[in-house]
C-alpha cells in the first residue's frame, strides 16, 4: 500500500496565510474554524535575533493517539494520513484530550481536524493548500519522496542554519507531515520526541476494559431478566390453566341441592 505524505519546509515558508485562506475556502469551512494556524516567532536577544515561521496543523501521525482512542471508528488511518468522517463521531472528546499536538477540536459538538483533502486527492488533486503555496514550502505526494527532498533541502538550509534538520521521520512512527525545521523543534514549540499523553493509557487500561465489562454486565442482565420474564409467564400460563379448569368442572357439575 503507497502510503502519502506532506513536506512542510519552515525555511520556505513566508507566513503569507495563502495555505490558511485555500484550506477554508476548499473545504467550506464554517467561519471561525481554519485547519492551519500560522504565526510569526521571534527568538533571541537583541540584536541577535532570529525570525521564523509557526506552521501549525495536523501532523497525521503513524501511531495516532486519536485514531486509537476514537471510540466510533470516526478517525482512521488511510493511506497513512488520519482521516475523519464527522458523521461516525459521537463528539466524546478522547481525540482532544488524546493527540499530543492539540489539534482536533470540537466543532458543534463534533471532531474536527484536517484530513488531507481526501476526496481531492481521490479525484487526482492536490490538497489546497499545497496548490496555493507561492513559496514552494508545501508539497504531498509518496512519502519516500518527500522524505527524500526534506533531507536534500535540510541539507542545504544548513548553510545559513547549522541546526537545521527534518522533523516527522520517526516521531510517533513517522508524521504525515515531515517538516524541515531552521533550527531545534524546541525552539519551534515543537516536542522533540512527542509522547503519547497518559490519558490514552488510561483509556486502554480504565475506560475500555469497563466499557466491555459493562456491556457483558449489561447483556448478561438482559438475558437474566429475559429468563425470569418467561418463568413468569410460564407460571402465569399455569395458574390461568387451573383456573379455567376449575371453572369449567364446577360448570358441567349437577346441582344436587336442586334435585332434592
């Protein structure tokens, strides 16, 4: 299976807000919500400082905490991107409190988050924001590919930025999103190694062990009340039978107070 991914070159990226604008205006996003969230950073102490550019979006993780959390099958992995089909959420909020990146959140009661313009790309596109990108800091396609170009360029940012390094390769089993970073990802509010907030083990361990204890809690009394239920009706059934036994006997029995 091909699995696809995105490169997200920071040492590129402008912060014009073209990918912002293409990513609400392609997928019809209601007004207050947007996918990306861009924001101008300065670092440093004057005069020695650096600018750059906070990109910040769903990362499509391999291991996703909030696919695995999902309790409805609303969030899946395709093509090693996370999808979301809003229409299977039941709006538990898991995913929110699950993802290591803050990144779904709740929208009229329901997960949101991008999910890599599927059906865009199902019908031979390219998600919108890369095809707005001026600046050539976005790309998609195949991720041995994109991983391949994120190192070239990497490489030659490195010029300029001696720290300068690809982001995504292994965090999390590898991001759908590889980014090539101009300095540290601490530097860049980004987690150098993300981990997997404890609630997600709370949910494996807690919540979905009693989930199923309570189902088998819940069909057991079922199938309790079931058999008390029909040895009721039984007895019902029997009671009614002598009864109208007894009182078709004492019906067809002679009056001997009348014959004498």
């Amino acid at each position: 299976m091909t699995t696809y991914a995105f490169l997200l070159d920071l040492g590129r990226c402008i912060g014009c807000q073209a990918c912002v604008a293409a990513c609400k205006t392609g997928n019809e996003l209601s007004p207050g919500v947007q996918y990306i969230h861009i924001s101008e950073q300065t670092r440093g102490v004057f005069p020695a400082l650096q600018s750059s550019i906070k990109n910040h979006r769903c990362y499509h993780c391999a291991d996703a905490a909030c696919v695995a959390v999902c309790p409805t099958g609303a969030l899946y992995k395709e093509d090693g991107l996370t999808r979301l089909d809003a229409s299977q959420c039941s709006g538990c909020a898991y995913c929110v409190d699950a993802c290591p990146f803050n990144v779904p959140q709740l929208v009229n009661g329901r997960s949101n988050k991008c999910d890599g313009c599927a059906e865009v790309v199902k019908a031979g596109g390219q998600p919108w924001c890369v095809k707005t990108c001026p600046s050539n800091a976005l790309m998609y396609g195949e991720r041995e590919t994109i991983m391949a170009e994120a190192h070239r360029r990497a490489e030659a940012l490195r010029v300029r930025y001696p720290h300068a390094q690809v982001y995504g390769e292994t965090q999390l089993g590898g991001l759908g999103v590889v980014m090539v970073l101009p300095d540290q990802p601490e530097q860049l509010d980004l987690p150098a190694n993300p981990q997997i907030p404890a609630v997600l083990n709370t949910w494996q361990n807690v919540v979905q062990p009693a989930s199923v204890g309570l189902l088998g809690f819940s069909l057991a009394f079922t199938g309790l009340a079931a058999i008390i239920a029909r040895r009721n009706h039984k007895q019902e059934v029997a009671h009614l039978h002598v009864q109208n036994s007894a009182e078709e006997t004492a019906a067809v029995q002679p009056d001997h107070a009348n014959e004498t």
